[in-house]
C-alpha cells in the first residue's frame, strides 16, 4: 500500500533499532559533547559516556543541526509522500522541534512538526501509533490524531539515584528543593506541561522503584496499555520492574524493555529507570 506519510522523530524517542527499521522511521540523531569531542549520541559508547559522567567531565546535549531535519523531508518528499509527520521531545527539555521548524520552512512538501511535550517511550510509542496508520496508508490527519491520542494519554515515570545529572544539565528546578540533601532519599520524577517535576520519594532504592511500579499499575488501571521499561546502565534494576510489572498488569498488548538514548541519559545519570505506561 502506497505510503502518504512519512514519520520523523528524534533519538530521546528511545526505540530500538530493530523497531525502528521496522516502522520505516527517519531518527534524526541528538549530538552529545563529551570535553571537547562532539558525535551523534549513536556513536557514543554507553561505557564511555558513564565513565565521563562519574568522573565529572563536561558532558552536554544538543538538537539535531536543521540540515539534518532538511535532508530527512527532502528525502521523504522525492519517496513521494503527501506530507511529513515530525514528532520530537517536549520544548521544555530540547530545541529539536525548533530545528525541525527551521528545516520543515525550507521543503515543499508539508511538514507538521509536533511538540509532544514529553520524551523517551512516551514519545516512542507515539512515533509507533503515526508510523503504524501511514504504513496502512493513512492521511494525515488520522497520522496526527493517532500520534495525539498517544502522547496525551501516556505517562512517563522516572526514577534516578541522584538529581545531581540533571542539575548539571538545568533539567531540573523545583525539583532540587523537593528531594532535600538527605542522601538516601530517591527521588521519582515524571513529566508534567512538558517538564521534569518530582513524583513521590522513597528511602533506598528498593523502595524506590517499588514505588515506581505501584505508580505505574495506578496509570494502567484496568485499560489496555502498552508498557515499556527503560535504562541507562541498569539491565538488572530493568528486568527487577518489568518482571513486577508483569505479574501486576494483567491488561498489557505490548511490553518492551530498551536503554533509553545516550542524550537522556547524559541528563538522568546512570542507574536510572523509567516506566512508560501508554494506554492503547
């Protein structure tokens, strides 16, 4: 069936690879600066990005150059496409929507670049519900609605083991002041009008990520959802929540457990683990 739109996004979406070819998505790539050495975040070895982290080199994040986005709807537009559909992580966090605005001015085909106010798989399982009406052959504005109806009513929760990433990296404001200086209070965090805000806190990271799951299964409640579980630098803590999320949401159509992108996770530091509940 001929395609009459094509699906852009960004790299903190955080699909898999595998997923990705398989939607027919164009992922334009995040760039990481670690000291003075500046790649796509694709590149970067995970291993090597940590190690900066902890060792307390400069790390920072930037959008997609606009000729980056440019060659993306250039391409899609001499497939043949009636129009692009470019969904990208929340203003709040990024200018990448700011780029892809820049670039969309100088296509012929139309663009509609969406702000959808949130990131990671929240944001993924958006890009999956516009990818999978085009690839239906779809117009664009069911593309759209579908990519709305998933964003809107998709929750991101978060828990990480020091705020300290996103201080570094101004994601964080109210925030600090919610999590106090005792060190063994974890903080959970979710995202709310498009920014980080504090979600609950618990002693110890056990408790934490507990309570992490409890907030998940009050999300999904009895409605069908997706769910995916997210990392960066923590496989075990990872599989520890998706196997109680498992056992404790009965309603699940698809369960996906990836490493969220090495931008976010220049941002929430290592040992961090998310839970993206996406009601279907």
């Amino acid at each position: 069936m001929h395609r009459r739109v094509a699906i852009v996004t960004d790299s903190t979406a955080s699909l898999p690879p595998q997923l990705v070819e398989k939607l027919g998505v164009t992922v334009a790539q995040i760039q990481l600066r670690i000291g003075d050495w500046v790649d796509d975040e694709v590149r970067v070895p995970v291993p090597r990005l940590v190690d900066a982290l902890r060792d307390q080199v400069e790390v920072a994040t930037t959008p997609p150059d606009p000729g980056a986005f440019f060659w993306a709807y250039a391409d899609a537009a001499a497939s043949g496409v009636d129009a692009v559909v470019s969904l990208h992580v929340s203003t709040g966090l990024s200018q990448t929507a700011d780029a892809a605005r820049i670039a969309a001015a100088q296509v012929k085909v139309p663009v509609h670049v969406v702000d959808t106010r949130t990131v990671g798989m929240s944001l993924g399982y958006a890009v999956v519900a516009a990818a999978t009406v085009a690839a239906a052959g779809g117009p664009v504005q069911r593309v759209l609605q579908a990519a709305q109806h998933s964003y809107h009513r998709s929750a991101e929760l978060m828990y990480v083991d020091t705020l300290e990433y996103l201080r570094r990296g101004g994601r964080i404001g109210a925030t600090a002041a919610f999590v106090g200086n005792a060190l063994s209070l974890k903080p959970l965090l979710t995202m709310t009008d498009g920014r980080i805000a504090p979600l609950d806190r618990a002693l110890g990271t056990d408790r934490a990520l507990r309570k992490l799951v409890d907030h998940a299964v009050r999300h999904a409640g009895r409605e069908q959802v997706d769910i995916a579980v997210e990392h960066f630098d923590a496989t075990e803590r990872a599989r520890t929540v998706l196997g109680l999320l498992r056992t404790r949401v009965p309603h699940v159509r698809r369960f996906l457990t990836t490493s969220v992108s090495s931008a976010i996770g220049a941002h929430v530091g290592p040992g961090a683990v998310a839970v993206t509940v996406s009601p279907v």
